[in-house]
C-alpha cells in the first residue's frame, strides 16, 4: 500500500479507448488514428485474425 503514497497522480495523464469492430472498416481506421495519437487500446472484433494484423 505504500506505492500509492509514492505516486503523484496530478503527473499521471493516460488516454484510454474502448473500440469494437477494430477488425476491419472504421473501428480499425479509429483503432490505427487513436494508437498514432499515444492512446491504450482494447480493441474487440469477431475476427482475431483479422485484428492481429
């Protein structure tokens, strides 16, 4: 418990997205401008392959 005494949250800034249909059409092009942009993604799609790439 004593690194949460540690960390200066005022520093902390992180951008986070949700994006479904990330596999392929807008979510991926979405996906592809928001990662370029510094954002943490969790992406879903029906096609794990497809999203792999």
């Amino acid at each position: 418990m004593f690194i949460f005494h540690l960390i200066n949250y005022s520093v902390i800034e992180m951008k986070v997205a949700v994006i479904t249909g990330a596999s392929g059409g807008i979510g991926e092009a979405i996906a592809r401008a928001l990662a370029k942009d510094g954002y943490a993604l969790a992406l879903g799609a029906r096609s794990i392959d497809r999203l792999e790439k």
